[in-house]
C-alpha cells in the first residue's frame, strides 16, 4: 500500500498554513480542483482528462505534464482532499479528552465525509474508487494518524497503537456512511453507540 511521501506531506501541510506554493504546485492543484468539480458535477465515471482540461481552462496536454493519467490526478486530488479533511477534523477536536475526541470526531466524519466529491467516491455504491486510488494511495490508518496526532504525540503509550487505533476507527466510520441502519439514529444515539461499542475496542486506557 503506498504511503504519502514525506515531499508530499510537507507540501500540503505548507500549503494549509498558508506558505507560497510554487508555479508547478499551483498548477497541478489547479487541475485536482477542476477534477474534484468535474466529479462533483458529472460523476467519476463520466469524468475524462479532456473535461478536467476543460474545466481548468487549459490544454489537454498541459494536464500531461503534470499528471500521467485520469488515475494519477484522482491519487493526486484524494490525497490532497483526505489530509485537508483530517486536518480540519483534527482542528475541531483540539480542546477535547481523549475519549471525547474519538467520540466527537467519529460523528464530525460521519456527518460531513460525503461533502466532498472526491472522498464521497469511496462510499459511492458501484464505484471502484475504493480499490482502484482509496486503497492505495491513502491508508486508513494514516488519516486517523493526522486527525489524533496531537494525542498520540502526548501520549506515547497509546501512540505505539497509533496505526491499529487509527484504522479500526476510521472503517467504522467508514462502514456507518456507506452502510447506514435501518433505523437512522439520533445524532445523541450515535455518541451513545460509539461510547458503547467502538471506543471500549480502541483500549485507550492501554
């Protein structure tokens, strides 16, 4: 499974702090951005490298210095939307305990993930987004690991579980946007379902 690369992380973590990109980042997020339009727009499946150009105002062939192919800017764009997202996700729970954030940022995903086009792929019903770019450009655990990195990185005893803690929390919630019950529940149901059953299997006591 391929991780980010430490370029790549540096780069979206400077460029959420607002630092200067340069002339060939500002371009390829140019493209991501129509991409994410164009998806929002049209779909993924009828999203093509020629409607991006389009919607980017340039030519197909600019996109081709920049991006190999369609698969390539979707990789580019979803990892970019998945570590904007957890840092967003991780500002919101910042003043919270520990049991509490988990809690609290399980149901900030469950209720907002699908606002994004392009993370809403891999909930989509019939779409190979999830095994063709989610599975293998940004692993579960790793955007747990940006939302919790303020907890783990005080707490060093739970951060040796970082990986597995941020995986299983994320495929639950995962699985409650794609797979939702029969009975919706109460936003109230849901902090009372997550206390009661996903956040005794996450041991944060140790």
């Amino acid at each position: 499974m391929k991780k980010l690369s430490a370029k790549w992380s540096c780069s979206m973590e400077h460029r959420y702090e607002a630092e200067y990109p340069t002339p060939e980042e500002v371009m390829k997020h140019r493209i991501m951005d129509a991409c994410i339009r164009c998806i929002g727009e049209r779909g993924l499946e009828r999203t093509f490298v020629q409607d991006i150009a389009r919607e980017a105002g340039i030519a197909r062939q600019t996109v081709y210095k920049y991006f190999e192919n369609k698969t390539e800017i979707l990789a580019a764009a979803y990892q970019r939307e998945g570590l904007s997202f957890g840092l967003e996700v991780r500002n919101h729970i910042k003043n919270l305990g520990e049991e509490e954030a988990f809690v609290e940022a399980f149901v900030y995903v469950v209720k907002r993930f699908c606002r994004n086009p392009i993370l809403a792929q891999l909930v989509s019903r019939g779409s190979t987004f999830l095994n063709d770019v989610g599975m293998k450009y940004f692993a579960f655990s790793q955007f747990g690991e940006i939302v919790f990195a303020d907890i783990f990185r005080a707490n060093q005893p739970l951060a040796r579980h970082a990986d597995e803690i941020s995986e299983l929390w994320l495929r639950n919630a995962i699985s409650i946007i794609s797979m939702p019950s029969h009975k919706k529940k109460t936003e109230k149901e849901l902090r009372a379902y997550i206390r009661r059953r996903l956040i005794p299997g996450l041991h944060l006591k140790g």
